[in-house]
C-alpha cells in the first residue's frame, strides 16, 4: 500500500471581495477566476507552468460557462497541458477541491494543484420559461425565412416574463436567511448576540488590514484593492438601528443585513503540493492540510439547513483522535452570526451530541478568543464558492505566523451540507 505523502499548502491569492452590484458589476465567473488564477501564478512564478490539476467552480453558473475552469486557467496563462476539472457543493466548493486535490497529492497521482472558486451575484443568469427557450432553439435551428417565422407561431408577450434569481432552497422553498431564522428560535439565539458577533468580525477584519495581514494575499481586480464590505466605522448602536431581512412581519425576526452576509462577488485560490514539488521550485510550505470531512442532514425534515458542519467536523475529530482543547484556531465560515451561534450551542449541547452526532460527551465551548482573530464573512462578504478558499488561505497564513500549531475549518452549505478541514503548521 502506497505511505500517503503531506499536502503542502504553498500559499494562496484571491481578488478584492465586493458587494453585488458595485465594483465588479462588468465581471464574469470567467473574468474573476481568470484574475485570481494570473494573480497566483505570478505571485509564485508560475505563468507558463504546467500544474498537474486545477479544481474548482461556481455556484451562480451560466450555460456559457463551458468547463469554467479550464478556460479560466487557460486565460490565466498557465501550459495549456495543465487540466482543469469544474465541481460545485455550493459554499464548500473551493474548500472541497482542496480536499480532493489533496488526496490526490497524498496519495501520489498528482504532485500540484490549485483549488479555485469565484461567484459573481452581478452577473446572475436571467432564465426565461422553457416556452420561450424552445423558441429560441428552433430560431436558431431554422434554415429560412418560413422556418423562422413558425419559431414565433402561437407567440404570446407574456413568454418574455424571466424567472427572477434565486437561491431559495428547492425542497424547502425558503431562502438560507429564513432557514437561519428557524435555526436562531429553535437555539434561543439573541438578536444581541448575533450583532455582537458581527461588530467582532468587523472589528478583526479592520485590524487585520490596519496590521498589512492581507497585503501578500491580494490581487486588485478591476480598481479594486481591498474588500469593499468591510465596515471600521460600524457600531451595535448602528446594527441595532436594522430592521429584520428575512422575518419582516412576525415582530420575532433577529436577522438584519448587519449580522448576515451580504450578496458579494470575488474569486480566491490555494496552491496547494507534495513537498517535493514545492522544494524544487524554491517554494515555500506554510502549512499542511492533513485532514477533511464533509457531512449532510435531513434540513427539510427539519434538522437546520446550517447545521451539516457540526456533523463534519465531529466525524472528522473522531477520526482524527481529537478534541477542541488540541485546536489553537478556529476558522468558521459566518454566513450569518445566528449560524456560527448556533453551532457553537450545538457542540456544547449534550442532548444535540448524543442524538445526531453520537457523542456520548458534548465537544464542548471554544474560547471566543480562537474564533476568526482575523474576521471572516460577516466583514469580508461571501462569494459562494470562494469562501473556502478565503478561509484556507488564511489559515495557513495564520498557523505561519503566528506561530500556532493546528487550526479547524468549518464551513456551512446550502442543501444541508457541510465541509470541515483540519490544518498544521509546517
């Protein structure tokens, strides 16, 4: 049997996040992740290189996106020899392609790869009925005037009526800030208690900049040089002046666009390696990726649309012979505070840890003090399929410099999922 090898994390690169609709409304999924992958590859003199893979995706997809990245890395300037497999499990995508590359790299099939997430809400695909569609497939199928016109036999005006963008759960019908909103009643979770996570994520990401932390990670995208979402002035007087976004009427609702993430558009990047890779090229190690887990629940059936990390990552400790006291940072994906308070609750709760994770003792509480020191969604934004990648970038960064010595990824997706992701300092 093959030893299984370390999985290098060299390092990462990611373009500026921002708000839907503002900076990168003229951007594509192609265009974002093109940007991201050139940024990577000169940051670590890779132009020209063949990498044995490249893996990741979108969330937001159109038809034209053909094998997105592939193109994308194509446009990057990377060998034309380098393959390029898209995939997709919503928010956990670039997280999930660095697992999968990984094991490929522990197991010896590949020596490099780069996992690669974008997502633009700016550029959300407008869907008309398939009425409609059809019509515009005979149009183009047509081979005469006549043929043309009976495309258009029977046309009524109220075919041009688009389906309007969404990402409401299917089975559900409910946007994940309704799901989040059940999951914050049935967790008792405070409205206060969920701005004070939020102003803490705000507070850390500022500091973060203050302190230069981001200025070897990004790569400016369209005139953009840091994340634009991003709030040093926010306060919890000014949260508290939000009305709920997501339970408007009830006079319950705690969610606001204060304490969830907003609509955000970007692209992010890991290189990861084997050892032997990275030493040839005179590249450097900054941490290993040694463990992952992704996990789902029955959300319809009521169990929490964001509750599948807390199934990932008990699953993967237990593998990995561990507990919450042997992690020195804790990087939780925030895409709503109530979320990462609920988890928090559930991995303390022994009713919840005997009766869906099969713990006969609770995981326990973590010290706030571990928990995102650097900010997380809440602050930066939320590009679906680049959070992963944001999030393993950083942490990678994180154990490098600060000196700690093993960091836990937990990232919530839609569809009931989670991933999760054990990181240790080189």
């Amino acid at each position: 049997m093959t030893e299984l090898r370390k999985i290098a994390i060299v390092g990462s690169a990611r373009i500026p996040f921002a708000r839907g609709h503002t900076a990168y409304v003229e951007q594509t999924n192609l265009s974002l992740m093109a940007t991201v992958l050139r940024g990577l590859a000169e940051k670590y003199d890779l132009r020209g290189t063949r990498i044995d893979e490249v893996m990741g995706g979108a969330v937001i997809g159109h038809s034209r996106d053909f094998n997105l990245t592939r193109e994308a890395l194509l446009d990057a300037g990377f060998s034309p020899r380098t393959p390029g497999t898209t995939m997709q499990i919503a928010c956990g995508t670039s997280l999930q392609a660095a697992l999968t590359l990984g094991a490929k790299i522990a197991t010896g099939e590949i020596e490099s790869g780069i996992a690669v997430g974008s997502d633009t809400v700016s550029d959300s695909p407008v869907v008309f009925g398939n009425k409609f569609q059809h019509r515009m497939i005979n149009l183009s199928r047509a081979r005469n005037l006549g043929e043309r016109f009976k495309a258009f036999k029977g046309f009524s005006f109220g075919e041009l009526t688009p389906v309007a963008p969404s990402v409401n759960e299917p089975r559900t019908g409910l946007s994940m800030g309704q799901h989040a909103e059940l999951m914050a009643r049935e967790w008792g979770i405070t409205r206060q208690a969920q701005d004070a996570l939020a102003l803490a994520s705000h507070q850390n990401a500022t500091k973060a900049y203050d302190e230069g932390f981001h200025d070897d990670l990004l790569v400016p995208c369209a005139g953009l040089v840091r994340d634009n979402n991003v709030r040093a002035d926010t306060t919890l007087d000014k949260m508290a002046s939000m009305k709920p976004a997501f339970d408007k009427s009830s006079g319950h609702g705690t969610l606001t666009a204060a304490n969830s993430t907003p609509l955000t558009d970007g692209a992010s990047s890991v290189l990861l390696a084997s050892e032997e890779w990275a030493r040839e090229r005179g590249l450097p190690v900054l941490a290993y990726l040694s463990m992952g887990a992704v996990a789902a629940n029955d959300f319809a059936g009521g169990e929490g649309l964001l509750m599948a990390p807390t199934i990932a990552v008990s699953d993967m400790l237990t593998r990995a012979g561990l507990g919450f006291d042997d992690i020195d940072l804790f990087e939780i994906h925030e895409a709503f505070a109530a979320q990462v308070l609920c988890t928090l609750k559930a991995w303390n709760s022994p009713a919840y840890c005997k009766d869906v994770l099969g713990r006969n003792e609770v995981l326990g509480e973590i010290d706030p003090a571990k928990i995102n020191i650097k900010g997380s969604s809440l602050a930066y934004g939320h590009p679906f399929a680049a959070t992963g990648g944001r999030i393993l970038g950083v942490t990678a960064k994180l154990l490098n410099t600060e000196a700690k010595q093993r960091a836990l990824i937990s990232v919530c997706t839609a569809g009931g999922q989670g991933v999760a992701a054990l990181v240790e300092r080189a």
